[in-house]
C-alpha cells in the first residue's frame, strides 16, 4: 500500500530556504523529511527535531539522495555545488523543487535533456519563477508573448556610479524587501541575481531570451507576469515572503494555507516600474549575452560571480569590481558545448581559476 506521506530530502537546511522550509513541512502531516545537508554547519539538532536518520554536512549531497530514496529533492544548495543532485533528481524523475538557480545556468542543456528523460516535476521555487509557472499553468505555449521577471532594484537603486565605488558589504547586504542569504543578496545588490534568473527562465520555460524581459519594481509586490498575444496580462502579486512560493512547491498541485497574509488592496501600494540601468549594473546585460552565446559560458558567468562575490564579501575588491572579473572570464571562457557533468565541472574550474588569477592575493 502506498504512503500518503512525501518523503522530502532537504539540501541546504541550514540556509534561508531551508530554515523557512522546515517550518512549512512543520505544519504538515503528510510531509516528512527524510534527508538533511549542509555546506558546513552541523546538523545533530535539525535532525534530532525532525528524527531524521540521514544527514550529511559537505560533500556530494547525491550520496545521501541515493540512500534516502526521497520523493521531492528540495534544492537550496548555495551556486555551483548543487548541480549534481539537480541532474540526479531530473534524472530519474523525482519531483524536484529547485532554488538553485546556479544548477540550471550552468548545466542547462544537460538538465534539460536529464528531465526529458526522467520524465518528472520541476517546481521553481524562486519567487519569480513560481510566479510565472503559476501564471502559464493550463496555457498554451502559442498563447504567450513574452514573459516579465520583476527585480527590486536592491538597496543602491539610486546610487550613482560614484556612489558604488565606497559601498560597503553591510550596505550591499541591507536588503530593501527581501531576506536571504549573503550571497543572494549581493547578487541581488549588483543585479547578477536577475541575469541568473533570466537564464534559469530560458531553460525551466523553454523561450527564447527576446521573450524574457526583466523590469525593477522596487516594492517586490509583482513577482512575475506573463504576457499574452491577445494583449492582456496576468501577474502574481503577494508580500515578499519565501514560505509562499516554498509552500507551493512542496505541497503541489495543491495551494495550501500559509501564516503569510493576504494582499491588503486598501493599504498604499505601489505598482511603479522602470527598466534597469546596464551602465550601473552590467551584469544583468552581460547574463544576457551569456545566456544567448550558450555552450558554457552560462556556466564561466555563475563560477566567476561566485568568486567575484565571495572576494567582495572577504573584502579582497569593491563592489564595482564584481562586474570586469566576471566580464574578463567571459571573454576568456571557451564557451564550447559539453558532453556529461565531468566537462561542465572542468568548465566550472577554468572560469574559477581564470577569476582567481585575476585577483589580488588575500592580505
């Protein structure tokens, strides 16, 4: 006889995703974690509150898919490091909700040609892309126009490029709406957050980049549109709240009840857009041109914004200084197609040495 339970395998427990996860499987029965990870931080307390037998701290998380058969992966891997279990779930069909957008920019065109065969769901859990696949449920592909990813702008929407140049990393972490983890945010602060979004739209959708527009809404109330060849729009409006989109990943196809509130319509509200500004943040562009080009360079842009990012955060460069290293591994990456995981982790490689090379020793 079946279980009505739904083993969950949660990657990245100890991160934003993962906290906020546990306390939507906390409020259901019928989910059950089976499998905990995590980069670095120990996991004996998680585990004993959650009686969970398989645990693992660093390493390949596919270790403890394997043995904890789960039937959701819920990956919030931070970057690179989570490529392995996106590919093992899409592999073999086991529903997949994922918030490592770093996997499918990097790996694309493996993970595409990985869920054709598996055959199973993949549920985005970042806000934007929940909201789109909510919004394009039950269309027809023909019907779309194109697609509309909503960014906050981050905390120096209206700094000047002169600006920039002094920001400090407890000012790029200041988050006007949203609250993630450190690397997320810098992400959000210099706008690669969005070019990887745009390439992780291209893939999970399967649109073309000229169908995939990004705008900046600073209050984080739309999270997503989608427009459709008859004119008309739909969108996805809510507070900035993650538990939303997590809680309907995890609980698919049914819509359950969250703590977060409804959208108060009386309250001021503000729906102001604009189009973000390249000179000042050309990394959404340059994801752009990334994600047209193909081959790997998708994947040189993710590996050295990662380091580029983690550099800002030791200290070791300024915040203008994130968008030229990534620019450089761009225009020094290969950018060939390849063939299996081996090649894309020999990509990933090159275009985080290349990064490194290019920065300072660290004092």
């Amino acid at each position: 006889m079946a279980s009505d339970l739904t083993r969950i395998a949660l990657l990245g427990a100890t991160g934003s995703i993962g906290r906020q996860a546990l306390e939507i499987v906390d409020a259901h029965a019928d989910l059950e974690i089976v499998a905990l990870t995590s980069g670095s931080q120990p996991l004996d307390e998680l585990a004993a509150r959650h009686r969970v037998r398989h645990v693992q701290v660093g390493g390949d998380p596919t270790e403890i898919l394997d043995r904890s058969e789960p039937d959701l992966v819920l990956n919030a891997v931070v970057g690179f490091a989570g490529v392995g279990a996106t590919l093992w779930a899409l592999e073999r069909g086991v529903t997949l909700a994922l918030a490592n957008k770093e996997s499918l920019v990097a790996a694309g065109d493996l993970a595409l040609a990985a869920w054709r065969r598996g055959g199973g769901l993949l549920l985005p859990v970042d806000s934007e892309h929940s909201a789109v696949f909510q919004c394009l449920e039950g269309r027809a592909p023909e019907a779309i126009d194109s697609l509309v990813l909503t960014a906050s702008g981050g905390p120096f929407r209206n700094h000047s490029l002169a600006a920039l140049e002094s920001v400090s990393v407890e000012e790029a972490l200041a988050h006007p709406t949203w609250s993630m983890g450190p690397k997320v945010t810098i992400d959000s602060a210099t706008l690669a957050n969005k070019g990887l979004e745009l390439i992780e739209a291209h893939y999970l959708f399967e649109l073309p980049y000229e169908m995939i527009d990004v705008v900046v809404h600073p209050t984080s109330v739309v999270h997503g549109l989608v427009r459709f060849r008859d004119g008309a729009a739909l969108a996805h409006v809510g507070y900035p709240d993650m538990r939303v989109p997590i809680s309907y990943a995890l609980t698919y196809p049914e819509r359950r009840a969250t703590s977060v509130p409804a959208l108060d319509l009386t309250a001021p509200l503000s729906l102001e857009f604009e189009p973000p500004d390249s000179e000042r943040f050309p990394l959404l562009p340059l994801a752009r041109q990334a994600g047209e080009r193909g081959g790997t360079y998708p994947c040189a842009f993710n590996a050295a914004n990662e380091v580029a990012v983690a550099a800002f955060l030791d200290g070791r460069i300024g915040f203008l200084e994130i968008a030229p290293l990534v620019e450089d591994a761009l225009e020094h990456a290969d950018g060939g197609a390849v063939n299996d995981l081996f090649e894309l982790v020999e990509a990933d490689l090159d275009a985080r040495r290349l990064a490194e090379g290019r920065l300072a020793p660290a004092a």
